[in-house]
C-alpha cells in the first residue's frame, strides 16, 4: 500500500489557529451569528411560496372575517351646550346654575351618556324587546358557550332562569352605552352624539331621542329641584312671619310699659336737650371762670402800687381816668413848683390836687381788685353749680340709655325677622315663577340622519392589516422554518458548516435524465451534471498529485439516497478518460451496480474474490464505449464487515494498485454501518458526497467526525441534487454548472475541465 498522500490545505481547509481540519468541533461549527439584510432576504425568497401560501391565507381568511361582520351604520347629532341661562329672575341660590369652563361642559357630556338618559330612550324605543338589545333574543357567541361550558364543569349542570327585569334592564342599557359615544369638540361649546346600529333609521332616531331625553332629564331635574325649593320656602316663611310677629308683639310691651313712643324722638327729648344746655351753659361758665381767673392771678398778694401795673388793672375805665387825671395833677404841680414856692398858695392848691389824685387813683385800682376777685368767685359758683346740675341729669340720662339700648334689641329683633321674612317671601315668589317658565340648558343644532353607508366594518383597512399581518406572519414563519432547517442548501453553508472545501457542485436533473443516470457522463457530456463530474476529478487529480502508485479514492456518503453510487459510477466514468481506472462496489449489503448495468443479480465479484472462490480477473468487467473496469460487489451478504475487514481486501487491493492508477470504491453510508470506517484505512482519500436540501448538516458533522478517527485526509466533498436556480436566486449561487451550460465561475477549482 502506498503512502498516504498529501492534500494542499487550500483544498482540505483549515481552522482559525491554521491547523488541519481534524477535531470534532470544527465539523460542529454553526452558521455566522450575524447575517446581514441580504441574508435574511435570501432566507426569506427561499421559502417564497410558502410567505405566499400563508399571506393568501390569512387574506382569504380575513374576507370571510370582514364578509361575516355586520354593517355597523353611525349617526350623529350635533347639541350646543350653553355656558349661561337667560333666567327671567335670578335663583341660583336656590340650584346650582350654569358656568363657562370646560369643567360644566364635560360634566354636561357626561351627562348625556348618562344611564338616566339611556333608560329614558330604551322605554321611549321599547328596546327591551328589540332583537338587537334583547338578550333573550341573541343567538350564543363561541365565548358565550365555552364560558358556560366552564361553568358547567366547574359549578356543576343547572338550568338558569329567565333573567329579571332589573337584569334585563342592565344587559340592554350595557348594550346601548357601547353603541352611544359623546363627544366634546375641543375650544366649542358643541357636543355630538353619536349611536351605531345595524339599522341606519334607528341609530338616526336614537341619536336625536338621546339629545332630546338629555334636555328633557335636565329640565326635569331643575322643575324638581325647583318645587323642593318652594315647597322648603312655604314651610319657612310661616315660621318666619310667626317669629315678626311675636318679635313686634314684645317691642310695643316694652314701649308702653317704659312710656317711650318712639326711640328716636325719645333720644331727642326731656332730659337729653336738658343736659345738652347745661353742658353748654357750663362750658360757657368754665371759660368765664377760667378768664376771671387768669385776671385774679395778676393781682392776687400784690399792693395797690404793684397792681396799678397790672394788665387787667391797666385796662379799666375808672383806673385809666384816675391815672390820667393823676398824671394832669402831677404836670400843674411840676409847673407850679417852677413858678410858685412851697408856700404859695396856688402851689399848696396844686399839692392838695395831686394828692387827691393819688388817692383817687388808689381807690379805682382798689375797686378793680375787689371787683376781679368778686368775679372770679362768681364764675367759679357758676361752674360749681353747673357742674352739679349735670351730673343729676347725666343719672337721668344713664337711666334712660339703659332703657333704650334693651329697646334697640327688641328693635334689632324685630328688624332682622322682618328682612328674612320679605327675603323668604321674595324667593318664594321667584319660585312660582321659576316652575312655570324654564329655558332650556342645550338646543340641537344638527338633527341626525340616516346615513347611507356604514361605518363598520372598515373593510379596506381591515383587509390591509390582515395582508400586512400575513406577510408578517409567513415571514416569521419563512425564518423560523430556515432556524428549523438543519439540511445544507448551498456550497457556501457547506464550507463554512463543515469547513471543508466543495470540489464539486451537482445540479439537479430532470426525470428524463434520471433514467440512465449511472452514466450520465457517456450519454450526455455537455450536460452540466457533466460538467461538474469533471471539476470533481480535476480536484481529486490535483489531491493526488506525487502518488507512487494507484491511488485509492473512498467515494461514502452519510446516508442511502444522497447520490454517492450515481456520483461514484460517473466519477470513475470521468477518470478513466485520463486514466486506468477501476471502480470497485464495495456495498456488498445493497448492490446495485450489476442491475443498472442490466446484469443478472448472481454476477460475481468482490464478495467471491475475498472468499476465494474466483479469480479477481473473472471479477472484472469493462464498461462499454468506456475504458472504466468495475469489480462489482457480488452476490448479497448479510455481514459483510468481516470479509472486508480480513487480510484479503488488503491484498486484494495491493494487487490492484499495480494494474490502475485510479481505483475508485463506493462504500455503504457512514451514519449506518461502520464497513465505511474500515475501507477508509486502506484508502488514500476521501471524497463525501452530501445531498442538497436533504441531508442534515450535523449528520453530515458526525460522519466527518467518524473519518476523524482514521488518518486517511478528506479531500473535500461533492453537494449533490443542487437545485440550482434557488441557489444562485436565494444563496448567491453562481458557480455551479446546469443543465444550460456554465453557470458562473468562483470557489475552488470551479472552472472548465475537460480531462
């Protein structure tokens, strides 16, 4: 046996770390963990049909949905709101009245969708027996029953009663405030109200009986308020006027028994103008006595020569004439002093004159001093007595004030009854006027009518969203299929799954084809089937360059149907274009060699040459128009792994490396049997043929790991049954060869070969 050759490393692939492929995990590597857009939309137009299938599905789907739903018809009335009642008398203490913030218009929407509206429309419509209202009258949803399939399992079996008429009541107005929708328009005092129906008439005459039953429960709601405000201001007015009567009653009792006719006029008489005269006399007699005795002041303690000085002195009548007849009496003495002697007569006349000047001058200062003292202590009796008049008639007036304040509060009393009285009997009044004439708190402005088309379903949106939802949908389920899909679909996942090099791409032929396809290199060589059988035996002849004698090349596969015996026949086919070639079948378990040929099933061949009972020469046969030899596997054997595992297929394959430079084995699948394992020892390389689209790429990992434990290299491997327009369409595929001629150039050694 010859020495196992060598394989370039460009061809047998190697991991990160530069080392030949040989550990377990490289063959378990997964795909690239970040694919790009490209990628998913190849992913995606892989499985085109089935994102189709599913996306006409789901629409068809939705049809029958949007076709099974009922038309929904929606009419709408348009209500102002106002923010103020025109009132003809103003009785907001009464009730609460309108405001203008948005606060008293939402309220006011609110009120609309109100039940106390909705139970005035469902009696004003008898809706309680109409068949869309009715419970009773429905037919039993899915939900419905499942719910009470449930309740049966869990409660137990029981027969419900008709429902009550407060529930029924309650199941029609839940159903009527579903249908009715209230509206506030922004920055307006505008309401609509809208209410959906299958029947465009009744959703019209509901939509304008709600505006009408709101402004009806509203008018109704302040006639009410308003009577129990007339009914509380009867009541009390009677009280009231009970209460002035009595408080009258006690203030003339109190007049007559103090002698007071009126509080006013009392205040203003007797005693009261008494004291204000005194007070005024006696402010008048202090000031007087205050005078008299600044004056007194001036003189009291002094002589008569110090208060002729003296200011008030100074300014009286009698004193002003005694001094100047003094000063008359002093001028003629001074000139009878100058003219006559001491005892001249006319000078003693004129001494005596002067002295009784001075005398008289002191007699008027005295009378005044008397008379200023007198004065002051008039004045001073005078204020005395004042004073002691107006404190008596201050005891009667304090008397008389203690009367009139206790009057004042039989007065205030009487004052306070009467206002709340007339206040009362004011508002009852208004009351009358108020139940007779009401304005109302919202007019309509847009009656509803029946609208011609319906609202719901909204069809096309809805069949829009139901396509959208399929593609989304399919694609999801397009992704998810390609996350499931363990298969090899393309040279490159081949590549980098295995990392191993594809020396050859297969496409899928037709069923004409399939017939003779064992040699369908002879029959049609300008096939692309062909053409890639040729560029798997320039990659094996380049793999075997500087062998000393044959080479061996174990032909295996993962599992029975990949194509490893079609691919096998017509690699050897190629071959022996080139060279001496053999091909031997070594699946002595399921021959099928001699029957495609058209050989009888009792030819013999290998299985007869390790027993010994043939030559190996009456084993071979040659291939017509062809220079390939086979030594077919024989008859069938049941195990066959020790024959091959004995010393013969040694031997027997020594012998034939001398006579072929090229023998080619085809041997039972990896996955099942071992016989594989066994011949790949005595083989120079190994070629693995993987079926596109059907072979699992673990199944695959695990066989290579299995020649893993042999030192036989792998050359590389052979995608077989490639579909080849869902390649080069969904994974980029363009160097594999069809059954139109080339289809692309790339890879490894993917180019023209003709041997």
């Amino acid at each position: 046996m010859n020495q196992p050759f060598s394989v370039p490393r460009s061809i047998l692939g190697a991991d990160r770390a530069g080392n030949p492929v040989t550990e377990s995990h490289s063959f378990l590597a997964s795909l690239p963990a970040a694919p790009d857009v490209v990628e998913y939309w190849r992913r995606i137009m892989a499985r085109k049909w089935l994102v189709i299938s599913v996306t006409v599905a789901t629409i068809a789907l939705g049809l029958l949905y949007v076709l099974s739903l009922e038309r929904v018809y929606e009419a709408t009335a348009t209500v102002v709101i106002e923010d103020g009642r025109n009132e003809i008398v103003q009785i907001r203490e009464i009730y609460s009245g309108t405001s203008g913030n948005r606060d008293h218009f939402t309220t006011q929407s609110e009120f609309i969708g109100s039940r106390n509206v909705a139970e005035r429309v469902i009696r004003q419509f008898d809706l309680l027996e109409h068949p869309a209202f009715d419970p009773r009258q429905a037919e039993p949803s899915i939900a419905s029953l499942v719910i009470g399939w449930i309740k049966g399992l869990l409660l137990g079996p029981g027969e419900e009663g008709p429902p009550s008429e407060q529930e029924l009541l309650n199941s029609v107005v839940r159903t009527f405030s579903r249908n009715l929708s209230v509206h506030l328009v922004p920055a307006t005092q505008l309401v609509r109200v809208r209410f959906a129906s299958t029947d465009p008439v009744l959703a019209a005459n509901i939509a304008n009986a709600v505006v009408a039953a709101y402004i009806d429960a509203d008018m109704d709601a302040r006639y009410t308020v308003a009577k129990q405000a007339h009914g509380w201001l009867s009541e009390h007015v009677g009280e009231l006027r009970r209460n002035l009567t009595v408080s009258e009653l006690a203030l003339q009792s109190y007049r007559d028994a103090k002698g007071m006719i009126d509080r006013e006029s009392a205040a203003q008489g007797g005693a009261s103008r008494e004291l204000e005269a005194t007070m005024q006399r006696l402010v008048e007699a202090r000031l007087r006595r205050s005078q008299a005795e600044q004056q007194y002041e001036q003189i009291r303690g002094r002589s008569i020569e110090a208060n002729q000085s003296a200011p008030a002195v100074l300014s009286n009548a009698s004193v002003a004439r005694a001094r100047a007849a003094l000063a008359d009496a002093q001028r003629q003495m001074a000139d009878a002093s100058v003219r006559f002697g001491s005892s001249h007569p006319q000078y003693q006349l004129v001494a005596s004159e002067l002295q009784t000047a001075q005398a008289g001058l002191r007699e008027s200062v005295q009378a005044v001093v008397s008379s200023m003292a007198k004065e002051f202590e008039t004045a001073r009796a005078v204020e005395r007595a004042l004073e002691e008049e107006v404190a008596g008639s201050r005891g009667t007036i304090l008397g008389q004030n203690r009367d009139e304040l206790e009057l004042a509060s039989y007065e205030q009393e009487v004052a306070t009854n009467r206002q709340l009285y007339e206040t009362f009997l004011a508002r009852l009044k208004e009351t009358n006027i108020v139940t007779d004439i009401q304005n109302p708190i919202a007019r309509p402005i847009d009656r509803a009518v029946p609208p011609s088309f319906p609202d719901r379903p909204a069809r096309v949106p809805l069949m829009l969203a139901f396509a959208v939802g399929g593609l989304v949908f399919g694609i999801a389920i397009a992704l998810f299929r390609h996350r499931l899909d363990d298969t090899l679909s393309s040279v490159d996942q081949v590549e980098n799954t295995l990392s191993l090099p594809v020396i050859s791409a297969l496409a899928r032929v037709n069923k004409q084809q399939q017939k003779n396809l064992h040699q369908m290199f002879l029959d049609h060589p300008e096939s692309g089937f062909s053409e890639g059988i040729r560029t798997a035996r320039t990659a094996i002849r380049l793999a075997t360059v500087g062998a000393a004698e044959g080479s061996v090349i174990m032909v295996g596969s993962s599992l029975p149907q990949e194509g490893k015996s079609t691919v096998a026949f017509n690699l050897a086919l190629a071959q022996a274009q080139v060279a001496n070639t053999l091909l031997i079948e070594c699946d002595i378990r399921r021959p099928t060699y001699a029957k495609r040929i058209g050989l009888s099933k009792a030819t013999v061949g290998l299985a007869e040459c390790l027993r010994g009972s043939v030559s190996v020469n009456d084993c071979l046969f040659r291939i017509p128009q062809s220079n390939l030899t086979c030594l077919f596997a024989g008859r069938h054997l049941e195990e066959p792994l020790e024959l091959l595992s004995s010393g013969e297929f040694p031997r027997l394959l020594d012998q034939l490396r001398s006579r072929f430079e090229t023998i080619i084995i085809d041997t039972p699948p990896v996955a099942l049997v071992s016989d594989a394992l066994a011949l790949a020892e005595h083989s120079d390389g190994i070629v693995l043929v993987i079926r596109a689209h059907s072979t699992s790429r673990r199944l695959v990992a695990q066989s290579i790991q299995s020649f893993s434990r042999v030192s036989t290299p792998i050359i590389g491997t052979i995608v077989n049954q490639l579909d080849v327009k869902r390649a080069r369409k969904y994974y980029g595929e363009y160097g594999v060869y069809d059954s139109a001629g080339y289809g692309g150039y790339g890879g490894y050694n993917r180019s023209e070969h003709h041997g």
